[in-house]
C-alpha cells in the first residue's frame, strides 16, 4: 500500500459518523466528538492538535511550523529519540479541554509536529510495523526462558523503528532488568516497558461483549473506573461471577453505567426490613422492580408464599397505618379482604387413560404393519422348484 491510497482510505473513513468535521477517524479508538468544528476560527484558536497512534495511545503536539492540518493527516513528531507517525484526530480549542482533562500540566510533555509524513516516512513505518508480531512472539519466548512471572500483550515499534514499547501485565513487581538487557541486544533497538491491567489490555484486542457490540474498552471509554459488587446489588442483579465478568475476566464496566439512577430510584421505595401489617398477616418484602416502582410482598421470608405486587405509594400508605396503629384489610388499595387463590390443577377433568389408548393403539398399528410388510416379503420371495419325475417311456400298445 502506498502513502497516497492510505491518506485516500482515511480520508474516506473520517467521513463516517455524524459529520466530516466533527468526527475524526470512526476506525480508530479513543475518538472525540468536536462540537466546536463549526465555529468559525476554531482552527487557529490554537496550535495544539490531538495526535494517536497504534490502538491506545495518543499525544498532544505544538504545530509550530504552522502546517494546514486537517482531520485524517499523516505527521510525523518529535519523539524520544527520533520521530514518530500518527494520525491527526483533533484540532481547534477542543484539544486545551482534552490536555486539561489528561493532566498535562508541564510543557515538556507537549512535543512538536515536525511535518506531513513523506512517502520515505511512510517505507519506515511499514517496515518497522511488519515487525511488531514476530517481535512479541521471541520476546514472549525470552521472557519465558527468564522464568519471569509476567505476560507481554503487545509490542509497538516507533515510527522510525529506533524504539519498542513493549506492553506487559503482571499480577506482582517484576525485575525486568535483564530482560532488557537481552531485548535490546536482540532487537537492536532502544526498549521501553509499559504494564497494564486486563481491562487494558481487551481494549487493545478488541472483540465482541455479550450484549452483542463491540466492547467499550475497544471504541470510546477512555478512562477505566472501578467497579464492585455493590454496583449489581443496588440495581438488583444475581452475583452469578460468570454472568458479571466481561472479556477480561473483570466486572464489566456497563455495571456503573446506570448504577446512580438505581440509587436515586432506590431511595423512593421502602426499606428491605420494613413489615406490613395487615389483617390477614403479615408481609415481608420478596423482591422489587425499582424503575418501575413495583414491590412483591409474602407472607414467609424468602418465600413467595400469597405474593402480591403493589407501587411504592401504596407500600407507604400502609407503613403509615402501621405507625398510627391501623391496620388495612389487604395490601391492595380497594380495602378489600384477600381471598387465597385456589390453586388450579391443569388435569382436572382430563382422562389419564389417554396416553394408555394411544400407546395401544400404536402397538396394535405396529403389529398390522408387521404383518402386512411379512405378507409381501413372502409374495415377493422367489417359488423353489419342485424336482421333476423323470419321464417314462411310452408302452407299446397291445394288438
């Protein structure tokens, strides 16, 4: 692939989504919706513009040489050493929110945009990319024969193919100093360790979650908050681990995304412990649909023994009858007395001889078909022939 047909196919792909100013690449991760594209003299509000590279990673860079740059341009950066390739993603005075949002407080950390990326740039690139699957294969191999308790992810090679990054995960502190030690005298070239968790480490992968989409890890979350068990038993979800757990074997983060407003939600109902007293008896809370405002009362804890569903307002009321002494008919609001229902049995009136007729009848259809399939074999079967007599010769007649 050449630098032209590159530049061409990301061009096309920045024009997917809602528009082509607003939203940079909708292939790459981590993207940023700019709401502030429209504004006129967006662009020269500032120099700063959003730079990613290979899946996670992305930077902030000074355009000091004061290049035309748009949404979907190669450039190539200063990097430490040499320089690196990405993909511009963000620019305007939406990048001064993202770098405050990153906690870049010190101008070290924001380099410079050396220029748009040449086709030479873009032979290097390649080259060092076609690198990076071979590299993490012998350097998992290595670390392995160092017998060292860690395990590498992924391997990102540098524009310039001077530096490697290599992404590790380790459950404890690992010692890595000689293992780069022996990656720079194998690779030859300068080595960077990162560690990351699980949930990282499936968005760099990728894949598909269980409700059918791609995970968020791999598309736009880009800061991880974690998650506990509390978040499923507000919004009252079965602790079943293997129903919880996402693709990296962690709580799945969509269990905060709607915990708040189970909380607000959950501060209008009834407490668990409360009891209802009616003249029938008493009540316990069964189980609760909290959006909805809808609570199942029985008669036995943890049984649901005559369980009836009432709302919220209703559950209130009779807590309020209880504090003055009173006492409802019934837990539905027309105060009328609850009668138990009968239980209905589904083979009341019904012949349980009927299965026995069937099978007899099958049995007796069986024994027919039997027979008629022997009479026609037997029609069928060729006749054995009889031996002939032998033929006796004619007498002479008698004159």
């Amino acid at each position: 692939m050449d630098f032209k047909n590159m530049k061409f196919k990301i061009d096309i792909g920045a024009a997917r989504g809602l528009s082509y100013r607003g939203c940079g690449r909708q292939d790459c991760q981590l993207n940023t919706y700019d709401y502030l594209a429209d504004i006129p003299g967006n662009n020269d509000a500032t120099d700063l513009v959003e730079v990613q590279f290979k899946n996670t990673r992305k930077g902030y860079y000074h355009n000091v040489n004061g290049l035309n740059l748009q949404k979907g341009d190669i450039v190539a950066v200063e990097a430490s050493p040499g320089h690196d390739i990405g993909v511009v993603t963000l620019t305007g005075q939406l990048v001064k929110l993202q770098i405050k949002k990153a906690n870049l407080k010190s101008e070290d950390d924001i380099k410079r945009i050396y220029r748009i990326a040449k086709q030479v740039d873009m032979d290097k690139y390649f080259e060092a990319k076609r690198r990076e699957h071979p590299t993490m294969i012998q350097s998992r191999q290595i670390a392995k024969d160092l017998n060292l308790q860690m395990k590498i992810g992924d391997v990102e090679y540098q524009g310039d193919g001077n530096k490697a990054i290599f992404y590790y995960i380790a459950d404890e502190r690992v010692d890595f100093r000689q293992l780069i030690k022996v990656l720079a005298e194998t690779f030859h070239v300068r080595i960077e360790m990162k560690q990351i968790g699980a949930r990282q480490e499936a968005g760099r992968i990728g894949g598909t979650g269980p409700c059918g989409r791609e995970l968020c890890c791999a598309t736009w979350m880009k800061n991880f908050v974690s998650v506990s068990t509390n978040a499923a038993r507000f919004q009252d979800i079965s602790l079943n681990p293997q129903k919880l757990a996402g693709m990296c074997a962690k709580l799945k983060c969509c269990l905060n995304y709607e915990v708040d407003e189970y909380i607000e939600a959950r501060k209008q109902l009834p407490g668990k412990d409360v009891i209802l007293q009616t003249q029938d008896s008493d009540y316990f809370l069964f189980k609760m649909d909290i959006m909805a405002g809808l609570l199942t009362y029985s008669t036995q804890k943890g049984i649901p023994a005559n369980a009836e569903t009432i709302t919220a307002e209703r559950a209130r009321e009779i807590i309020e009858m209880n504090k003055r002494g009173e006492k409802p008919l019934s837990l539905s609001s027309n105060g009328e007395r609850n009668t138990p229902e009968r239980p209905h049995d589904l083979l009341e009136g019904a012949d349980l001889s009927r299965f026995d007729k069937s099978k007899k009848k099958k049995k007796k259809q069986r024994q027919t078909n039997n027979k008629q399939r022997e009479t026609k074999d037997k029609d069928q079967r060729p006749r054995r022939r009889e031996p002939r007599e032998p033929r006796q010769p004619d007498k002479p007649e008698e004159q």
